[in-house]
C-alpha cells in the first residue's frame, strides 16, 4: 500500500478541511511530523486508520469522540484517502456518527456513520461499494491485513515499541495469534480438548446405560445388582429366563383346559337365551297388536274424510277459475275508482294554477321599467365600487408603512446590541488556548491513574482468587491421604480375600485325597502331612469384587492426584498473574500480596483520582462553556450580518412603499370627481341597487314557474281522462267473464253430488292433508298385517315348550371366566417379563462392545489432547510451536537490523529454556550480548538499547507479515515514537536505517521532538496551533 492523498474535515482538533497530498513529497520519501504537543499530530495516523477500518489507531481512542470540539454543527466530519496497491488506485470516503441540524423545524438528528470505496477505472474513480460492511471487507481483501495486523506493520502508536520486546511470553502471544491468525490452530487444540471430554463423558453414558439396562429386570430381593459383576449378572439373568419359560409352558396347558369348559357353557347358554328372548317377543307383540286395535275407529273415520277430499280435488280446477275472474273484476273496480279521484284533483288544481298565472301576467309592464332603470344605475355603481377600493387600498398601504418604519428602527437598536456582544465573546475566546492545554495535561493524568487503578483492582482479584486456591490446595492434600489410606486398605483387603480362597481350594484339595491314590499336585501316593480343618470357601465372585474394589479406589486416587496437580498449575500460574500486575504499577509494592494491604492502595489511588477527575470536570465544563460560547459566537457573527442585509432590504421597501402611497391618493381623487352628486351613501346606494335586482329576479322566477306548472296539469288532465275511458270498457268485459265462469262451477256441483258450495268447501282439502291422511292409514294396514306374521310364528316357536332359567348357567360362566382372565393376566405378565429380560441380554452384549470401543477411542484421542495442549516434554502447545516458526521468521529479519543499530553488539534469539510450574514455553525472548558472550533477559536492555531492539523487531515483524500475506507490498510505514532516548550515535544509527527503509521506496513518516531529526529530515509535515483548530501543511 502506498499513501497518495488525505483529506479530512472537522475532525479531531482539525476545524477546517486539510489536504495532504503525500505525492508532493517526491524523492523525499522520509517526512518527519512535527508540532507541539496535543496540536494533532496522531491524529494524522488516527484519519488514516478510520478511514480504512472505521477505527482510530490507538487502543485508548474512541472513533465516535473523534469530530471537532471546534466545529459547529453545520459542518460535516469526514475523512477521504487515497491509496494505490500495485497497479490500482483507491479512493475512501468514512463519516463517524455526527449529529447535524435539521432539514426542516429546529434542533438536531443523529445521522448514522457512512462508508463509500471508490476505484479508479480509466482516470475516473468509481464506486464499487457503498455500505460499511462491504467497505470494510473489500479493504481487508486489498491490503491484506486486518486492523490488528495494519497497526503493527504500518502504524507503531505511541508506546507499542517498548511493548513488542518487554511483553511476557503470553501477551506476545496475543500479538502473533492476532498477526498470524492462528487461531485455526489453537480451535484444533480445544477440538482435541473437547472431542477427549466429549469421549470421557460419553463413556461415562455408556455405563450408566449399562447400569440402567440392570435396572430394568425386576431382580429378586436378595440380589444387589451393584454387588455383582457383569457375568455374574449374565449368568442370574439366563436362570431367570429358563424360569420363567416354565412358567409360561404351564400357564398355556391350564388355559386350553378352561377354554374347553367355557366353550361347552357358552353354547348351553346360547341355546336357552334364544329360547328366552322368543317367549319375551311373542309378550311384546300380543300388546303391541292390542295397541294397534284400539286406533281402528279413528283409521275409519280418517278413511271418509279422504274419500270426501279426494272427490272435492276434482271441482278444485272451476272454482279456482271462478274466484280468480270475481278477484280480477274486483282489482280493476278499485283501480277505476282511484283514477277517477285523480281526474277531479287534477282538473281542480289546473283551474287554480290558470288564475295565479293570469294575475302575474298583468305586472309584466311594470318590471319592465325596472329593468331599465337598473341598467343606467349599473355603470355609476362601477365607478362609485372603483373609489371605494383604492381608498382602502390607501388606508392599508398607510398602515403598512408605518409598521415598517417602526421594524426598521427596532432592528438598529438590535444590530448595535449584537456588535456589543460579539466584540466580549471575542475577548473571551481568546483565553481558550492556554485553558485547553491545561486540560489535556490533567486528562493525561487521569489516564494514568484509571490504569494504574485497573491494575490495582485486578491484582487484589487476582490475589483473592491466588488465597482461595490455596485454600482448596490444602483441603484436596487432606481428601488425597484419606484416598491413599483407602487404597492400602483395599488392597489389604484384597491380599486376605486371596489367601483365603486359596487356602479354601487347598482343604477341598485335602478332604478329596485317598491314601494309595496319586496327588493331583504332586503325584504322591503318600500323604503324611495331610489334615482335615474346618475353613470357610471364598467364592470366585467375592474375590473378583475385592479386586474391583482396589482398581476403583486406586483409579479414584490417580483421578485426585491429577486433579492436585492441575490446581497447582492454576495456583502457579495466578502467582505470576498477581507478580506481573504488581511489577506494572510499581516495582516497590511488586511483592505485595496482602488484600487489605492493595485494598489501602486503591483507595489511596481512588481518592487522587476523584481530585484529578474534578478538575478534569471543571475544565470540560469550562471546555463546554467555551465551545458553546464559541457556537453562540458563530450564529451572532452570522446573525449580525444577516441583520444588516435585512435593514438595507427593508430600506428599500419603505422607499418603493412611499411611492405606492403618493400614486393612490392622486388614484383617489380623480375618482371622486367623477362620482354622482347624491345626499345617499355608498352602502345605502349599493343596498336600493341591489334591492332592486332581487325583486325582478324573483319575479322572473315566479313567472316562468307558473307558466311551466299551468302547462303541466293540462297535459296531466288529459292523459287521465284517456286512462278512465279505457279502464270502463275492460272492467265491462271482465264482468261478462265473471259470469260465464259462475255458471260452470255450479253445473259442476250439481254433477258431483254436492249439495252446496259450503259442503264443497267443508270437503276441501289441501293436497299435503290428503297425502298424510294416505300414509297414515297405510302405515296402520301395514302394521297390522307385519305383527300377525310375527304372532304366527313366534307361536310356532314356542309351542310345547317351558320358560327357561339362564341365571345359575351365567354364574357358573362367570366364574370359569374370571379364573382364565386371571391365568392370561399372569401368562402375559410372564411373557413380557421374558421379553423384556430377551430384550435387555441383546442391549447388555451391544453395550458391552460399544463400550470396548469407546475405551479405546478414548485413550487415543485424549492422548493427542494433551500432546496439542502441551503436555510434553517440551511444554509447547501445537499453536505456540507454529507461533515459535513465525517469530524465529522474525527474528532473523530483525537481527539483520538490530547488528547494524548495535555495532554487532547484540542479538535477539527465542529461549528454548522449558517453563517451570507448568508454565508454557516457547515464546519467551533473550538477548545475546556479544560483548560478554553472555545471554541474558531483553528485559534487561537499556531504554536506548530496547528502542532499537524494537525498532528491529517492528521492521523484522513487518517484512515476515509482508513474506506471509501473498506478497503484499507495504510501501508506507508511520512511526510514533519519540526517539528521545538515544544517544547521538545511536540516533544517527537509527536515522540511517531508516533513510535505507526510504530508499526502497517507501514512504516513511515519524513524529518526533528530537532537534536532530528535525535537521536530518528535510520533508516535514508541520502541525500549527490556533484558538480555531489545528492546520496541517507539508514545508520543504
């Protein structure tokens, strides 16, 4: 990566926009950065590093406090950068959150921070990505680095020399994990880690399977199933099974024998059940057919009714025939009546409307003079309307004025009150310099005391956690003798077991010998020494569990001691944790490890830092009050020349209103010269003209609506007229028909034997009565007949037969049936016992090699956990074996500088000294001393010595990250550090490596106050001061 431009606005101590053009440097690729302090010359380093990451390049800086205090709202923060890498160009462009003013109404919004990357594509940038996100990763693509690794290879912040040779071997660690990315490997450890504690647990889970497939069978009482081992379990389980398959062979036998029996009851019982529910039928039929039988009478008369209906069904068609003609006769009658209503209405209202019509008519004459009258007053009421409005104009135009002339005085007085105030707050703000240099120097103190603080908190933490593993050191020694002295008492145990099953075997030996007959032993026939003595067997099962007994107790120690020795690497390890603390806050207090001792300190350190805190409160308040004095400044400047443009604006107006004023009155007067000469009023005028208006268009209205009604109800007269003549010749011919369809409907009567049309009409019925009175007398029939045929035969049935008496035969039914579904009850709980029992023997021998198996998995992989952890002879976990490739990578590289800083005095190499207390190794750095031919610590190393030790590292560090990310070429490299401890020599040392860096074409910038860097580099970039911000520019 090579820097091209930078420009940014309104950030950090920058109010205005500054403009870097690093391509102005030419040969001179070495620039020196120089200003006073806290002038911003960081902040050049900060604007580079937000505007590739969005980040700033010190840990203790925050990317959202990095807009100006000095720039007011209206101004927008931004940072845009140019970079070329190989043949491309980029172009960045990063705002940070900001509050801004709003586009409409007062007060502020907070706009969100925004990323755009431009790339240069035939001499035009153009963009390629334009969110954050899409930004960020692109860049890291381009560079090649992360933000971490960008820091330590193109930026080196203020105090990161020293860091990189006087960290301890696991903050040096952090630092090559983060460059290196390692953590691929440190993931394969905690693979291994925990793909060992998921392999333990697993076959822990295997066991307690195991354990609980035992549990399952319903064991006898005496057995103990955690007293036994698993082929004494096996061999109780087959017993079992055979047991119980015996069982259930007989249970089957007793079962058929019951089945037989009940089989013969049930059809016993079949038999004489259908005997009974005959008899039960033919009772419940010989009453339903009385039931029916008393109904008969009511069947009879319905019979009639429907032989009457059905009769009447055929004169239905003539009489209704007849009653739809009288009905029609009667509709049109009514009609008739109703439009002969209408004709008198109609004929009386067209009289009346020919009278009102008649009497308008006659005052047509007279409107017509009023008409003209109206049009002659027409044009002296335009001419009267025209005065009275340039009056008022005048009346508003001279109130106008006045009201302007009163604002333009107002706004003077004001404009002479701002000039006043403008000209204090300038006197103020001139102060503001001197005030923010004290504030950054009591800022600086409270950060030193925040971290010295940090650290105290973190040591008494870490000493009260140091004390409780102690604690618990000393408790698991105690539980470790109970378990040694379990042990040896196990194994005691064990060693009595054994001899008492051999001495046991021996006498069964003794009591099967014969005399004559041969020693299985030892072939003697002869047994002089043989006696008979009365000892106890020990079975095979006893002496198995003393031994299970000793291996799980000796297992329980190994597991104990293991774990004592990983609390004492913890405690080890938490020892140096407090010693590295303590050493970082002070060298005198770096033995302390007394909690109400630290607890002193931190309170003691809290209470300065309360004191320091209330100043830096009393100067950010001051900050505060300047700022918006400064603010309050900007608008009144800018309100004081808004105000004057207003005052010469609204000059102009009063000047253009005073000629408006002048031309209406001269309107005015010519105009009421030319008004009629009445002793009446405009108004009054006004209000007889318009009276006037309204009386002839009322008139004309009310002439026309009465033309048009008279018309109307002469042609509605008519049209009534022709409707009734036309309504009396129908209504006559509907009669005729009436009549016609009368005498057919009583020829009809006559021939069906009704004597009346009222008997007709009591006969009559509707189609759906006639229908049900049909089905309910079929229903009856039907009945009647069904239950005859049952009667019949149920008496064929029964004939010559008793009664029977079911009751004693279901009681012995029930009987036999309770004792087989008790003996089927047992037999299924037999069956599902033995198939549990088949079930949980096919699981145990599954279990058994599973966890064969995961023995042996497990043994393997735990014992590549705790090689990859470190646990080894070497002490060197897998990641910090690849790590110790990479710093002897960088190591080499740095030597080749730190020889020639050094007058081939020194040179740094990586110890391979093994850690003790279980520390890790393989990080550590030494120092050979070519003078002595000794090797000692780096920490040793002078502050001179150690900046070049640093400097090497640092040059070293970024040609191996260079080597290791593709080939990435980095042509630029920010130094701020201040060189302040070297001596003459050693500053021209260092000043001629990095002139040599320069001439590989790099660009290479320092900050520094040393006078000699300041006439050794000729390109500078100065930084200046003001009470307005800080301004960068380049000087030759």
């Amino acid at each position: 990566m090579r820097t091209l431009f930078l420009e940014f606005q309104a950030f950090g101590p920058y109010k205005h926009k500054q403009t870097l053009d690093f391509t102005e440097l030419g040969e001179e690729s070495l620039f020196l950065i120089t200003g006073p302090t806290g002038a911003g010359k960081t902040t050049i380093f900060d604007a580079i590093c937000f505007s590739l990451y969005g980040k700033a390049s010190g840990t203790d800086r925050d990317h959202d406090t990095l807009r100006s205090d000095f720039s007011s709202h209206d101004t927008d923060t931004f940072v845009r950068f140019t970079f070329s890498v190989g043949d491309e160009t980029y172009r960045v462009l990063r705002k940070p959150k900001q509050w801004i003013p709003k586009l409409r109404g007062e007060g502020l919004k907070e706009e969100p921070a925004t990323a755009v990357l431009e790339t240069c594509i035939d001499g035009a940038f153009v963009v390629t990505e334009s969110k954050i996100n899409e930004v960020n990763d692109k860049i890291k693509r381009v560079l090649g680095l992360d933000y971490d690794q960008f820091l330590k290879m193109i930026m080196i912040p203020q105090g990161e020399f020293r860091r990189l040779i006087s960290e301890n071997s696991q903050e040096r660690e952090q630092i090559l994990q983060k460059l290196f990315q390692t953590a691929k490997y440190a993931e394969l450890q905690d693979y291994f880690k925990d793909k060992a504690k998921e392999q333990a647990q697993q076959l822990a889970d295997l066991q307690q399977r195991l354990q609980f497939e035992w549990q399952r069978i319903p064991w006898d009482s005496e057995v103990e199933v955690d007293q036994l081992t698993t082929t004494q379990l096996i061999e109780r389980l087959e017993t079992k099974m055979r047991e119980t398959k015996q069982h259930i062979q007989h249970n089957e036998t007793k079962q058929t024998e019951l089945k037989q029996s009940m089989d013969q009851k049930n059809r016993a019982l079949q038999h004489q059940t259908h005997l009974l529910e005959a008899f039960s039928d033919y009772e419940t039929k010989q009453q339903e057919l009385a039931v029916l039988l008393e109904k008969e009478p009511e069947i009879t008369k319905k019979r009639q009714t429907l032989e009457a209906a059905e009769k009447a069904a055929t004169l239905d068609y003539y009489y209704q025939d007849y009653q739809s003609r009288k009905q029609e006769v009667q509709n049109k009658s009514t009609e008739r009546d109703t439009v002969l209503k209408k004709v008198a209405n109609v004929t009386q209202a067209f009289h009346e409307q020919q009278a009102e019509f008649d009497r308008l008519h006659k005052q047509v004459d007279t409107f017509d003079s009023v008409k003209d009258d109206l049009k002659a007053a027409k044009q002296q009421r335009e001419d009267w309307l025209t005065y009275e409005k340039k009056t008022d104009s005048l009346i508003e135009q001279g109130n106008h004025l006045r009201t302007l002339t009163e604002t333009y005085e107002e706004k003077q007085a004001t404009l002479s009150t701002l000039a006043t105030a403008i000209k204090e707050k300038e006197v103020i703000l001139n102060a503001r310099h001197e005030m923010e240099a004290s504030y950054l120097k009591v800022l600086n103190e409270q950060e030193k005391q925040e971290t010295v603080l940090k650290k105290l908190s973190e040591a008494k933490t870490a000493t009260q956690t140091l004390a409780q593993l102690r604690k618990t050191y000393k408790d698991e020694q105690t539980q470790l003798q109970s378990f040694e002295t379990a042990v040896e008492k196990a194994k005691q145990k064990e060693t009595e077991t054994d001899k008492r099953w051999r001495d046991g075997y021996a006498n069964r030996l003794k009591e099967a010998l014969s005399s004559g007959e041969p020693c299985p032993v030892c072939g003697s026939k002869e047994h002089p020494g043989a006696r008979h003595t009365q000892v106890a067997l020990v079975s095979d099962a006893v002496l198995q569990a003393a031994k299970t007994d000793r291996e799980q107790k000796e297992q329980a120690l190994r597991q104990k001691q293991a774990e004592l020795a990983e609390l004492k690497l913890k405690g080890t390890y938490q020892r140096e944790k407090v010693d590295g603390l303590l050493k970082d806050v002070s060298k005198d207090n770096a033995s302390t490890s007394d909690v109400s001792a630290l607890q002193e300190w931190i309170d003691e350190r809290e209470a300065q830092l309360t004191d320091v805190k209330k100043e830096v409160k009393h100067y950010e308040e001051q900050k505060r009050r300047l700022s918006e004095l400064g603010t309050t400044l900007e608008k009144e400047t800018k309100q004081y020349s808004n105000l004057e443009a207003e005052l010469n604006a609204l000059m102009d107006t009063i000047v253009k209103e005073k000629e408006t004023v002048q031309k209406l009155e001269t309107e005015c007067e010519l105009l009421k010269q030319r008004l009629p000469i009445a002793e009446m009023t405009f108004r009054q005028f006004e209000a007889q003209f318009k009276d006037k208006q309204t009386k002839l268009k009322t008139f004309e209205i009310e002439y026309e609506q009465a033309d048009k009604k008279r018309r109307q109800l002469e042609t509605d007269k008519q049209t009534l007229e022709t409707e009734l003549n036309s309504l009396t010749r129908y209504l006559t011919e509907l009669r005729e028909k009436e009549t016609d369809r009368q005498a057919a409907f009583q020829q009809q009567l006559i021939d069906s034997a009704f004597h009346s049309e009222a008997d007709f009409l009591t006969a009559r019925q509707p189609a759906d009565v006639r229908e049900t009175l049909k089905r309910e007398i079929q229903t009856f029939d039907e009945a009647r007949q069904t239950l005859a045929v049952h009667i019949n035969t149920l008496t064929d049935r029964i004939n010559d037969q008793e009664k029977p008496d079911i009751a004693p035969l279901k009681a012995e039914l029930s009987v036999l049936d309770e004792r087989y579904n008790t003996l089927v009850k047992e037999t299924t709980r037999l069956e599902e016992l033995f198939e549990l029992m088949a079930q949980v023997r096919k699981k145990v021998n599954q279990q058994l090699d599973t966890i064969k198996q995961a023995e042996q998995q497990y043994q393997t992989i735990k014992k590549l956990a705790d090689l990859s952890r470190g646990e080894n002879h070497l002490k060197l976990s897998f990641e910090r074996f690849v790590l110790s490739s990479f710093l002897d990578d960088i190591l080499v590289k740095a030597n080749q500088r730190l020889v020639e800083l050094t007058d081939y005095r020194y040179q740094l190499r990586r110890s391979h000294e093994i850690a003790k207390r279980g520390a890790q190794s393989g990080l550590d750095l030494e120092v050979i001393d070519h003078h002595t031919s000794k090797v000692r610590s780096v920490k040793t190393l002078s502050g001179g010595e150690g900046f070049k030790a640093s400097l090497s590292l640092a040059l070293g560090m970024a040609d191996v990250v260079q080597a290791y990310s593709g080939g990435i070429q980095l042509d630029t490299l920010f130094i701020d550090e201040g060189f302040g401890t070297l001596d003459d020599i050693s500053l021209e040392q260092a000043i001629n490596t990095l002139k040599g860096l320069s001439q590989k074409n790099r660009i290479l910038g320092i900050i520094s106050h040393v006078p000699q860097l300041k006439e050794e580099i000729y390109a500078k970039l100065d930084i200046t001061t003001s009470p307005n911000g800080s301004d960068a520019a380049f000087s030759f």
